[in-house]
C-alpha cells in the first residue's frame, strides 16, 4: 500500500484521531442503549480503561480500531538472517563476514531483532515511515494483552469488538453475539450461588390448603 500523503499531510491525518467517542464506539453505545443495556465510559479505576463497562455484568469491553491495534496482522520471518554455505577460504557474497551473520542469527534465536508485521485484510500498513507504525501497533498490542490479562485475573470478563465487525452489514450479527456473551457472563456470576434452603422443625405437619375448614365447611371429597 502506497501512501500518498505527504509526511506533514499524514500527521494532520493521525492527529485528529480521537481515542475515544470514535464512530465504531458510537454504533456500539447506541444498539446497546437502545436494547435496554446501561454502562459506564472509561471509567478510570477498571484497569485498561475500558470504552465500555457493564459492572452487572463484570464485564470490559473494547472498541479497538483494526489499524491502530493491528487486526489479524502477523509477523514476517527475521530480516538479514538467510543461512548460507561458504567455504573457509571464501569471503560471503553479502559483504558481511561470517561471525555477523551467526550474531545475527543468534539474535533471532534470542527475539532480540524486530520482526516486520504482514498487512491483514483490515489493516494495512503505510510503506512510508513503515518501521514508526510497526513498532507502534506493537506497542498497542502488548499494552492491549496486558490489561486483558489483568482484567481476567481480577475476574473480570473480556469483550473486543474490532472496527471491521461494525459495517452496515455486520453490526447486528456483531452486536447479537455480543448480546450472548453478556447473558453468558451474567449466569456465570451466579451459578456458583445455590439457594439457601429454609430451616423447618422436625416432625412438624403443616397443613395442607385442601385440610384447611376454617369456615366451619366440610371440604369436599
């Protein structure tokens, strides 16, 4: 993808993205508010901040946009670690001499070299200043596992909602799984809880309602 903006053009762009009441956070506020569901906005104390929180239903959900938070995309193999074959007398053809090419590798080995990310169908990265937006959306996804994480194990359950899931087309099919989840999460809460049985003094007969002759009357048989 070709990005034909210029550089001061693009930064105009990206500086006007909102972090929040962005338009896919807007479509989901609306059907659940119009379906009867109430919540709570970024509230500060759940950790993440979340775009939306339904505490009834202890549960966080996340708006994330398909190219800021790099959706579907996947890492490409380490670059400038291709093993090859020399002879003790020849110099490699890269320019570069034998015991950078093991450093290399060991790097790899090790995670320590940046891997590119590969363009999924929804997020396409600029060729222009490429390595910014790669490190960024990185950044975004390790930050992102890292409140999901924090918010399971504070018992909290996990909603993503991605930009893509949000067209005129998929909303309803979107938001109606969404709905199931939320139900699912709900029974979760209380199926743990059984019903607190009442005490009754042994040996005591109540009396049944068709024993009852209060009114001097013989109930029929």
């Amino acid at each position: 993808m070709t990005d034909t903006m210029t550089p001061e053009q693009r930064h105009r762009c990206m500086s006007h993205i909102r972090s929040k009441d962005t338009k896919p956070e807007l479509k989901v506020r609306k059907w659940l508010w119009s379906h009867g569901y109430r919540y709570r906005l970024n509230v500060k104390s759940v950790p993440g901040k979340p775009d939306i929180v339904m505490r009834p239903y202890r549960t966080a959900i996340f708006v994330n946009g398909c190219f800021g938070h790099g959706h579907g995309v996947t890492e490409s193999p380490v670059k400038g670690c291709e093993l090859r074959v020399y002879s003790e007398s020849s110099e490699p053809r890269s320019g570069k001499n034998l015991h950078d090419l093991q450093d290399l590798v060991r790097r790899g080995r090790q995670g320590e070299l940046e891997r590119d990310l590969q363009n999924s169908k929804c997020c396409k990265i600029p060729k222009a200043n490429r390595e910014f937006w790669v490190k960024k959306i990185r950044r975004n996804q390790e930050r992102d596992q890292e409140n999901y994480r924090v918010l399971q194990e504070n018992g909290w359950k996990v909603i993503v909602i991605w930009e893509c899931q949000l067209t005129a087309k998929r909303i309803e099919h979107t938001m109606r799984e969404v709905e199931l989840l939320l139900n699912d999460n709900m029974l979760s809460l209380y199926k743990h809880h059984k019903p607190v049985p009442y005490t009754t003094e042994e040996g005591s007969s109540l009396p049944m309602a068709a024993e009852d002759n209060r009114w001097g009357r013989q109930c029929p048989k």
